[in-house]
C-alpha cells in the first residue's frame, strides 16, 4: 500500500467515526461540531482526488457559512430536553421506512458504479476538479442550472431574513 492508499482510509475512518458521533450526540452543538469534522474528511479526499477547487469550496462554504449558519439556527431555537414531546410511533416507523429507502437506493448506485468506470472521460486526464475546466463546463454547459441555483439561495436569504425578524 502506497501512501495515498494510507491517507483515503485514514480519511475514511475519520469520516465514519464523525458521522457517526453527529448521530449519537445528545447536544445538537456538539453534532454541528461533528458535522464540520466530515466536512474536512470530505475535503481531504477531494484533494487526493485532484480536486483542490472543491475542497476549498467544501471548506469554505460547507465547514464555514452553512455549519456558522446551523450553529445560529440551534441557539436561536433555544431546544430544550425537557420541552421536547416524544415522537409517536408513526413518526418512528415514518423514520426507518424513509431510511430503509435511502439504503436500497444507495446499495443500487453502488451496484452500478461498475458501469459508470467503464465509460470514458470527457475531459483530460488530470484536468478533473481544476478550476479552469470545471469553470469552462459551469458557465457553458450548465449556466441555467447554475443560475437556477443562484435564485434559490436568493430566495432562501429573504426567507431566513423574513422568519428571523420579529
């Protein structure tokens, strides 16, 4: 095993231990704080992929605003345990159904990534994740989805900006 082989599953120890932790953390802080770990795992594994521009991005908007704007969200709610009802049964069996789906749909992706490898590369070898291809392809290719996008986050600004005042 070579040293990038060391690094991904040392990454992916570190991710799984810190999803895991986001699940089974009583306080909601402590889990926004796991969250931000597997954010960085994620990251590093952008960046053994050739992918610095996404692992930047990951860090910057994912680690920084969206977990800062979580971490706001939680203490504006002010939870409390002793406030909170207990979840009825439907609500639980609502839970594991949704989450047995998401597990099915996971396993069939898996099962064809085999195919997914066999078909060829449109850009060039190396180029993936750079800045300069993945600019090129966002503003030509993808620009509707791209500006599609950009309303929706405006959107979501002026919602939170609505819910947030008094």
């Amino acid at each position: 095993m070579n040293t990038v082989d060391i690094l991904f599953y040392l990454l992916s120890a570190f991710a799984i231990v810190s999803a895991t932790m986001v699940l089974i953390s009583k306080n909601p802080i402590h889990s926004v704080l796991w969250l931000i770990l597997v954010f960085f795992a994620i990251s590093g594994h952008y960046i053994l992929l050739n992918a610095q521009f996404l692992a930047i991005v990951n860090i910057i908007v994912y680690a920084g605003a969206i977990m800062v704007l979580f971490l706001f969200v939680i203490m504006l709610m002010n939870i409390k345990k002793d406030a909170e009802p207990q979840k009825q049964l439907l609500v639980k069996l609502t839970g594991v159904i949704a989450g047995g789906s998401l597990l099915t749909l996971l396993i069939a992706v898996v099962k064809q990534t085999a195919q997914i490898q066999n078909k060829q590369v449109l850009l060039k070898e190396g180029t993936i994740g750079l800045i300069h291809p993945l600019g090129k392809a966002l503003f030509s290719d993808y620009v509707i989805p791209f500006e599609i996008s950009s309303v929706l986050f405006l959107s979501a600004m002026v919602g939170a900006v609505i819910i947030g005042k008094k």
